[in-house]
C-alpha cells in the first residue's frame, strides 16, 4: 500500500519531535541500560518484513449493536514493506534479567484519559515475544523514511499483532518483572466475547479474508473472476472458500504470500446467474482458525473477523 493511502489510526495527537534530540531509552531490569541515538540503532543490523498492519478496532461498524471507538468499516488494514533493527538484537545488548516479565514501549504522544489523566500512549510485549525473530524497530517504510503520522522517526512494528502493539514514536522501552498494566494494555481486552476468555488480552491477528474483487455494488458480467486476500496472526493461510448466495462454499485457488507475514492471494472463476447477488469468503488458517459467519461481538468492538460478504449485480 502507497503510504499516502495506508490506514492511521492514532489515539492522542501526533506529536512533534525534534529530530536531532531525539534518542531511545533502553532501561528498567537491565545490566547494561542503553541511549540510543538513531545511527547506534541502525548497527544493529537492517531488515525487511512485508508487515499486515491490522487495527483491532476493524469491521467495528459491521457489529450489532455497535460499540464505541473508531467506527471502522474494513479500511483499517494495509500491507507494507518496513525497514528495522531487530527488537530482539537491541534488547539484548542490554544485558535483560532472568526476571523480565514485560518490556514496555512508550510512544512521545500525550493526551488524557480517565481516570489516570495525562499520560504517554505505552504498550507491552511479553519477554518472549520480545525477544523472538518477528519485531522490528522501523524506521523506514516502503523504502522512505517513516513520515509523522506513521511514526517518524522510529516505531516498534510487531508483525502478527493487532496494530496496537506496534507503538509509533518510540522514545523508551522499560523492562519490568511483572505484567505491564498501563492504561491502554487494560483497554485492549476482549470483554464480553463468547470466543475469548473473560478479559483475555487482545494480541494476534486473527484469521480474516477480504474480497477485493468485485467491490460492493458492482454490476458485472455472468462469467467473472473473484479475487481477495487472507492472512492471520496465527500461522499461513489454509483455505478460503466462497458461497454465493445460500448455495455450496467452494474453494478457490491460493497463489503464494509475499512473505511470512503478509497476506495471501486467492481467486476463483465463476458462472454467475443474471440478478442481485451476495458473495461471502471465509478463510481457515494453518493453526485451524476459520472465520465466523455472523460477527463476534465484544464490549470494545476487537477483532470483528466476520467471512466478508459483496453484493453485485449480475448481467
Ligand atoms: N505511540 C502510539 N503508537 C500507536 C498508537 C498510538 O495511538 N500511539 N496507535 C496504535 C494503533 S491502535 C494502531 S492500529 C497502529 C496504527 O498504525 P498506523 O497509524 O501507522 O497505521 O498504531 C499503534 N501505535
Ligand atoms: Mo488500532
């Protein structure tokens, strides 16, 4: 995705940052706390990751009834190319504990929130996944430097995870030892969802597939081509299927991700018949996820990974 037409979603203002001032804070649980100016962070190495970038607040509106927050349709999702440092090379530079729990990441945005008041926007990873191959601290995206309401200059990008953990503005990362609960940790939870347990932290993506082609409202010929895209936070794309109307779901043809984590592309040809119809895809993941056919409801309006449905005319 152009960066120009990539989804934002931004909780506080986007802030300024001064450029030549600014530095990353590696502390807390550390043997060998760190100040990182941008050039130390790029000697860690360079690499590339074709990231899905998913809000969780996605296919919000398609709830009923529908929460509050950001009123999402199925915009909120874009796929790019980011260039980082892997997380895992700088934290362990620092020499991290035995006792780590949590490295928290705090963003330069401030704003207020009840009942804490002003505070900066943090998220937390758990020292596993911390210190796994995925996460990145980006700096570039798309092959240009971050722009401001992306990140700039540097953010943490988690691929797998909603896009809540991939904090933009990245000024410090702490390590603690026991489970971070800032505010926006607790916000990210699932409440209320028959799926996920009572509370349960909102963390991988789950299994969704979009169809891309034809859009909603289309008129289009009896013979056409049906193409979208799947991906999920918990392993590659198993299937998709398609149905039309209330008839067979039939699977259509995979071609081959770019990368680990970006998403699949499928297709399918179909005979259609003249008249109003509605055409849905669901996708299966490798770990045995597969998409619902009503959407999930919880308090926060997270993760509504409903199968999609497009309504065309035919003939
Ligand atoms: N510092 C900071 N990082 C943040 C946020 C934020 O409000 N502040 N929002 C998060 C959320 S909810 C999402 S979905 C992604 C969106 O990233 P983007 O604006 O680059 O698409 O950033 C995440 N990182
Ligand atoms: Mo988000």
């Amino acid at each position: 995705m152009p960066v120009g037409s990539f989804y934002t979603r931004s909780n506080f203002e986007v802030p300024t940052v001064d450029l030549d001032a600014w530095r990353l804070t590696v502390s807390g649980l550390v043997d060998d706390p760190m100040v990182l100016s941008m050039s130390d962070i790029m000697s860690f190495g360079e690499s590339m990751e074709l990231v899905t970038l998913e809000c969780a607040g996605n296919g919000r509106i398609l709830m009923d009834p529908i929460p509050s927050g950001a009123p999402w349709g199925l915009g909120a999702v874009s796929v790019a190319e980011f260039t980082g440092a892997p997380l895992a090379r700088v934290l362990a530079a620092a020499n991290p504990l035995r006792d780590v729990v949590d490295f928290v990441f705090t963003g330069l945005d401030r704003g207020r929130v009840e009942p804490e008041g002003d505070i900066n926007y943090a998220f937390s990873l758990d020292a596993g996944t911390a210190l796994s191959p995925g996460p990145i601290l980006a700096w570039q995206m798309n092959g240009e430097s971050l722009t401001p309401t992306h990140g700039a200059p540097l953010r943490l990008l988690v691929p797998s995870s909603y896009g809540m953990a991939s904090v933009k503005w990245l000024t410090s990362i702490t390590a603690i030892d026991e489970r971070f609960t800032g505010h926006f940790r607790l916000k990210y939870r699932y409440l209320g969802d028959p799926i996920a347990s009572e509370g349960e932290n909102v963390g991988p993506i789950r299994v969704r597939s979009l169809i891309v082609s034809p859009g909603d409202g289309e008129d289009i010929g009896e013979r056409t081509e049906i193409n979208g895209v799947a991906w999920s936070g918990s392993g590659g794309i198993e299937s998709v299927t398609i149905q039309v109307d209330d008839g067979d779901w039939v699977e259509a043809g995979l071609g081959t991700p770019l990368g680990p984590f970006a998403p699949t592309p499928w297709s399918m040809s179909i005979s259609l018949q003249p008249g109003s119809r509605s055409i849905r895809a669901r996708a299966t993941d490798s770990a045995g996820n597969v998409q619902p056919l009503e959407s999930i409801w919880n308090r926060n309006g997270y993760a509504n990974n409903v199968a999609h449905t497009v309504g065309v005319r035919v003939g």
